[in-house]
C-alpha cells in the first residue's frame, strides 16, 4: 500500500537511485556477464535497461503493484512466495527486504531460486536509520502520555552477515553507507519518507499524535540544528554473498 500510494503520487528516488547504482558498480567490478538475473524493488522503470549491462534477461518483481507494473514486472514479497529452483546467476534485492514479516525465511527462499555460486547482492535501511525522527517520536509519545511503535524493525548491520550465513549463503559481505539528508522542517522529511513508500508500515497501527505530540516533535526534530537545517542520517546496509557450490556458466565480459 505504501508502495502504490508513493506510484501514483510520483516517487522520490533519491535514496533508492544511490543504493542501486551503488549495487550495479558493485556488480560490474567483478567482471561477469550473468545469463539471467531477478530484481526486487524496482521504482524506477529504467532499472532493468541499466542492469542488461551485466545480465542477458531480467525479470522484474516489486512489492507493490504499481511499481511492478510500471516496469513489465509483476509483484513479489519475499517471504510469501513459491521460487523456482536455481533459475538465476544474480538476485539484486533494493530497499525491500527490511521489511518482509520474516527475514531468514525470506533470504532461505532467494537461495533457493540461485543457482549454484549464483550472486544475492541487494541494500536495505540498517538500524540507524532516521534518528533524528526517532527520537522526535519519542518525544510527541511522551509530550502525549503514552507510547507506540511508529516504525517497522530493521536489521542492524553486525546482524546481517550471519543472517545470510545461517541462510546458507557462503562469504557474505556488509558494509554501510550513511546518508547526510539536510532538511528544514519535519513535514519536508515526512513528505519524502511518503514518496518513498517508506513511512509505517506495521499493521498495528499506533494512535495518532495530537497537537501537543506533534508539537513536541517539530521541537525535537529542530532542536541542533544549523543556519536553518536539520541533519537526518539514512543508514543504507550494502551487503553480498553467494549461493553454496561452483557458479553455473556465465558470459564474461
């Protein structure tokens, strides 16, 4: 849902394009051509044209819809569906898998549809991600007597490498990259965080803030800040690894 409102209101791409062409460098370093290639995450209907630059065919899934749709692709939640059985050389994964209800199971299905040294490489937000707004909510909970899960739980970074281990996933590999986002208020942050599809997205939904909650968070989110600005910091989680046994035939470049 989060997804689809962000398509049809236009999407902000600007953390989803850093982590993808960060992906996609990534992938052209290692000088292999892959015979076929699955993309997860795709709100921009360009991506697949850019990732033919290391892949013959690629097949396009999306959570959402619109975005699904809006590429040729159609959707996919990595926990809830059936792969088919080492068909892909690459699984890239952007900005979805922080997100799914169960992440082991989720990373044990993407194996199964990699064939043997088949590469997983993807991104998602990290633990740290959005401090600031955090903490601006925890402030509105207390300015308001009460308290609420405003944002989904996510993977820090220590964590992930051996989730993908305990997968069955061989040599894996995180890094992180943290994003410096400079905003003037919190409504613009908001407002962002919408055209991404990515604000709330439990199903237990919290209460909503009232005036003086509300209040209390534009006072939280500014305070520190410089010359107008607040700093925001997106921590985006790089991480690979590959499928167990000898990579099936490729096409080097």
């Amino acid at each position: 849902m989060r997804r689809d409102r962000a398509a049809r209101t236009g999407p902000e791409l600007f953390l989803y394009e850093r982590a993808f062409a960060d992906c996609l460098e990534r992938i052209e370093l290692m000088q292999r051509r892959f015979a076929r290639s699955l993309l997860i995450g795709c709100p921009d209907p360009g991506w697949p044209e850019r990732l033919r630059s290391v892949c013959e065919d690629v097949d396009v899934r999306d959570p959402g819809e619109l975005f699904a749709q809006s590429a040729r692709g159609s959707t996919l939640v990595e926990d809830a569906w059936l792969p088919p059985e080492q068909v892909y050389g690459l699984v890239l994964a952007v900005g979805t898998l922080d997100t799914v209800n169960d992440p082991p199971l989720a990373l044990r299905l993407l194996g199964h549809a990699l064939q043997p040294g088949g590469l997983l490489i993807g991104a998602m937000p990290g633990g740290e991600t959005l401090p600031r707004l955090r903490e601006a909510m925890r402030a509105a909970d207390l300015a308001d007597g009460g308290a609420a899960p405003h944002v989904h739980p996510r993977i820090e970074p220590a964590a992930l490498a051996p989730l993908l281990t305990d997968a069955g996933y061989a040599n894996p590999v995180v890094d992180i990259d943290r994003v410096r986002l400079s905003y003037a208020a919190l409504d613009m942050l908001v407002r962002d965080l919408r055209a991404m599809g990515l604000t709330n997205v439990l199903n237990a939904r919290p209460r909503f803030i009232g005036k003086t909650g509300y209040t209390a968070a534009i006072e939280s989110f500014s305070r520190g800040g410089s010359d107008g600005r607040i700093t925001e910091t997106a921590e985006i989680l790089h991480f690979a690894a590959w499928a167990p046994g000898k990579p099936a035939t490729t096409l080097t470049v």
